[in-house]
C-alpha cells in the first residue's frame, strides 16, 4: 500500500493524469466500504450567508457525520483495508480530536485495539468522547506535530499500524467521497470551499470534483495562523512553518502530508486565508440564524465568503452556486461561551461600562431608570466601594448590558453624561 502511495505522488508530481485517475478509482472503492456506515451529510441552501457574499451558497453538513466530523469516511476507509495481521496488532493514531474519534469507533467496529496520541491543549470534549469511542488516550506535546512524534515512537514500540490524519491514500479517498456527494447532489455546482491543514479533505474533494468537472472551481481557506499550505505552494515543496496559533484546532499544523500537496498542487484553483475573528463570527452567525454548531475548523471555509479582506473571492464567484464544506462540530462549550461573548460585544450587542456615583441610597435606582428608558436589558451589575480610583463617599457601578447595536450604545452613553453621569466602557 506505501508503495502504491508513493507511486501515486510520483505520478502527480509529473503532472501524470493517471495518477489522479487511480486516486479516484480509490474513491469510488472507498463509497463502496463506507454505504451504510456513515451518514450521506444534507446539502442546504443557506439564505443569510447567500445574501452576505452575493453567492448562492450551500453548506454540506459535515458536523453531523458520525463523531461530529467527515474524518470518519477516511479513517473507516483506511481501517478497512487494514490486513488480519495488521489488524491483529492494533491501530495507533495522533489527532487534536475528529481523526481521533474516526480512528477509535472504526477500531471498535472492526473489534481491533486503539491507542489515540493527542495533544496536552486538545478540547476536552474531543478527549472524552474519543475515549468513549473505545480508545487508549495518550496526552502528549503542546501541538499535533509533537503528538505526532509520540505516536510514531509508541508504533516502533509495539508494532501497531499508524493510521495517519491526512497523509495516506486511503484517507484522502475516503474524504473524497464526500465530493462525489456533492457533485450526485448540486451537479451545476460552480465551485467548492474546502477547510485546509494537512490536505486530506481538500486532496479528496479536489480529486472527486475535477475528475467530474475540471472548470469546477475547488478554493482551500487556511487560518491566518496555520498557512502552512499557503507557504509550502510558495516554496513549491511541502515546508513548515515556525508555530502556529489559531482557534482552529482542527487544522492547526506546522506542515502538510507529502501526498496531500502534490494533490491539491494539482486539484486547488486558489488558496485563501481568514483569521481567528472571521472565523468567530462566522461561528456565531451560523448558530445564530442558521441554528447550526460548528468546531472553528468548521467554519473556515464559510468564514471566507463574508470576511472583510477577501472582497476578489467575492467578486470571483458572484452569483455562482458554491458549495462550503462545514468539516465538524466538535467544539468545547467554554470556547462557545466566548465566542459568543466577544461576538456579540464587536457586533454592538452586549455592553459592559463602570460609571462612579456618590455612595447614597438611590442613585443605583435612578442610573437604572436611564437605562430601562433606553431599552436596554441589564444582564448583570457589581458594586465597588473599594479600590486605587474610587474615593471616600463613592462607589463604583459595573454593569452587563444587552444592546440592539453601536448607534444604540452611543444614545445611552450620551444620555448617561447629559444626566451627569461619565460612563467608561470596558
């Protein structure tokens, strides 16, 4: 099976077309394993995310594949093809989650051992629901890579078959399934908007689409602070970068798979990159008006259509039906929290603000007169009657407040200062 791989690169990276052909041959064995294993993801027409880029915009599920994520397809696929010998040592993988979890229930039902190498920060939702899956969990390193290395150093040591994330045949053609899907439902699609970190969706899909249509447009979007996709086509060889930092755990690597480069070398048309705030907002629009939970890796490639800095992919696919790849859900509730928070205060909808009032009953109550006048929703206040600005004689009022919008908070504070009052937003 390596040497098939290493053949199949081989022959990408002399622009061998045949080499793409065997890939999708690979694919379409991959759609045979996985019937009745995973879930064909619905494809919906999104109403809000159209009318924010001009496009006619349609969202593949994939957050509600099993495990919360398309990964399943390509570790099931792989697992599948494993030999009795193989199977009979084990299967060892390292992820910061969904590939985790894809590896453990395929390692389960094909009654095999797993062992799971995840990094120390991976979500902990991620970490017990792989554990739940059935696998053996081992924290180790701060990033996938150092995980990575782990992994590799318990497989010498037992003999285990490494299953890994992106970088292997068998898990690009079984992510490539997902583009058959595509092209069975929305055949006129005009183009297609595939998350990036190490390639594998992006070198499946981008197989599966253009050996259905090649003026089929297949667009990569990587996180501001994991491009390693976008440095490796300049460098014109698969390169790593120094670290990375994104929200986007899912696709947060230093380097793409060798195999997957040479694919999307060939398969991607363009490559565009959102940052860690696009990607927030796009998280909270979807819950928000579309009722749908997205991980941030998730909402990468949807992030690409509505944030501020990629107005020339916009104007590229104005009017064209595009298809966006929503790639999990699995996402910690405490990071939700947040970004909730941050999203709603840089939309203009949630205001916190100290104001100073001499330490006599009442004045709380006339402050909070103002602010019921203006329609404002008071989520929460704390007083202060201590502290190196507050004065003898005074406190120190914070409050949590809800508003409609940034021309709302600039009517409340400039009532709050024609009633005398001087409000410092926090």
């Amino acid at each position: 099976m390596r040497d098939l791989q290493e053949n199949q690169a081989k022959e990408i990276k002399n622009k061998d077309i045949k080499g793409l052909n065997n890939i999708y041959e690979q694919i379409l064995l991959a759609k045979t394993r996985l019937a009745g294993i995973i879930h064909r993801t619905p494809l919906v027409y999104a109403n809000i995310f159209s009318e924010l880029s001009g496009c006619q915009v349609y969202m593949k599920f994939e957050q509600l594949q099993k495990t919360g994520s398309f990964k399943i397809r390509g570790a099931y696929n792989k697992i599948m093809t494993l030999t009795d010998e193989e199977k009979h040592k084990g299967v060892i993988a390292s992820s910061a989650g969904n590939h985790a979890q894809g590896v453990a229930l395929a390692a389960t039902k094909a009654s095999i051992s797993s062992t799971i190498v995840m990094p120390e920060g991976a979500p902990l939702a991620k970490v017990k629901a792989t554990k739940g899956y059935g696998a053996d969990i081992v924290l180790h390193g701060k990033v996938f890579d150092e995980a990575y290395q782990k992994a590799r150093e318990i497989q010498a040591e037992t003999g285990a078959t490494f299953i890994h994330a992106f970088d292997d045949l068998q898990i690009v053609a079984g992510q490539g399934t997902i583009g058959i899907e595509l092209i069975e439902d929305l055949p006129d699609v005009d183009a297609v908007l595939v998350p990036v970190g190490g390639g594998g969706l992006i070198s499946g899909i981008g197989v599966a689409i253009k050996q259905a249509n090649p003026k089929i447009k297949v667009i990569g979007v990587e996180a501001e602070g994991a491009a390693s996709m976008y440095v490796s086509l300049k460098a014109k060889k698969p390169v790593a970068i120094k670290e990375v930092t994104t929200i986007a755990d899912g696709i947060a690597l230093k380097e793409p798979g060798k195999l997957n480069y040479e694919i999307a070398e060939h398969c991607m048309d363009d490559l565009v990159t959102v940052s860690d705030e696009e990607i927030a907002r796009t998280m909270l629009t979807l819950l928000e008006r579309n009722k749908q939970m997205v991980e941030p890796s998730g909402a990468t490639a949807l992030a690409a259509l509505i944030a501020e800095n990629n107005q020339a992919l916009r104007t590229q696919l104005k009017g064209k039906k595009v298809a966006v790849i929503l790639s999990g859900g699995n996402v910690d509730v405490n990071l939700v929290s947040m970004i909730i928070e941050q999203g709603l205060m840089k939309a203009g909808r949630y205001l916190r603000f100290m104001v100073s009032v001499p330490d006599r009953p009442g004045n709380l109550q006339k402050i909070i007169e103002v602010l019921v006048n203006q329609k404002v929703n008071i989520i929460s206040l704390e007083h202060f009657r201590v502290g190196s600005r507050i004065t003898l004689g005074r406190t120190e009022i914070e409050f949590v407040v809800e508003t409609i919008d940034f021309d709302h908070i600039k009517t409340i504070k400039k009532t709050l200062e024609e009633k005398g009052y001087t409000p410092v937003i926090v």
